[in-house]
C-alpha cells in the first residue's frame, strides 16, 4: 500500500493519503499542503486525519467545479466513507482510535498504519464504483 509506505516514512496520516491518491492521479498536489494541519485528529485528537484526507479526495473528485463536480455525490460518498469506516473501527475519532498508545510510540504508529491502510482501501473501492456509476 502506497500510502502506508507513505505514512511508514515520515508522513502524517492525511499526508499520506493525499500523497498516495495523487499517485493514483485522484487528485492533485495541492491537497498536500491543506492536509497537513489534519493529522492527529486535527491536531486536536478529534476526526482521524487518515479519514480526513480520504474526504479531501472525494471532494476534490465530486465537489463543486471539477470534473466530475456533483456536491450531492460527494456528500454521500463521504457519508458513505464514515459509515464504513465506523463499521470497522467503531468511531472516528483519533483520540479514541489510538488513545492507549503513546503519541510517539511504535506501537500507536502500528496501529495508525492499520487505520491508514483502510482509508486507502475504501476510497480506492467508492471511488470506483461512483465513477463506474455515474
């Protein structure tokens, strides 16, 4: 996985997915500065930033003026993205996801990896089926 490499070697986790989607040519490097501020949980333990570059990327791909712009969709596939992502994990929020490991430890970095390794996953998977779709 591109982004768990990504994350492995430096990056922050919502670093890291916007790298890997540019990659991928789903969006653009300008995303990367915005991500920045969004990692550990907005700095502030709350939203996962690995979940909060994986919006960044359907909207960059379904929001207002762009290619395939369609706010309606973009909702949804994010909507979309949440519902799953709590299916597996049982919530969003950083502080929550990772708060029995120390911030610096290997282990919390392990288990981010994990969280990572999902978001790309399951933007990868909606985002082609919104495109086959429509």
């Amino acid at each position: 996985m591109k982004a768990v490499e990504y994350f492995l070697n430096g990056n922050s986790c919502s670093e890291s997915i916007i790298l890997s989607s540019n990659e991928d040519n789903l969006c653009d490097d300008t995303l990367l500065p915005l991500a920045t501020p969004f990692s550990g949980g907005i700095g502030s333990g709350c939203l996962c930033g690995a979940i909060s570059g994986s919006i960044m990327v359907i909207g960059h791909r379904f929001g207002k003026n762009n290619k395939y712009g369609n706010p309606p969709i973009a909702k949804e596939l994010a909507k979309r993205f949440i519902k799953d992502f709590k299916e597996v994990h049982n919530a969003t929020c950083c502080r929550v996801l990772s708060g029995k490991f120390e911030f610096s430890s290997p282990e919390r970095k392990a288990h981010c990896a994990n969280m990572v390794e999902f978001c790309e996953n399951n933007l990868d998977k909606i985002l082609k089926e919104a495109v086959k779709n429509g």
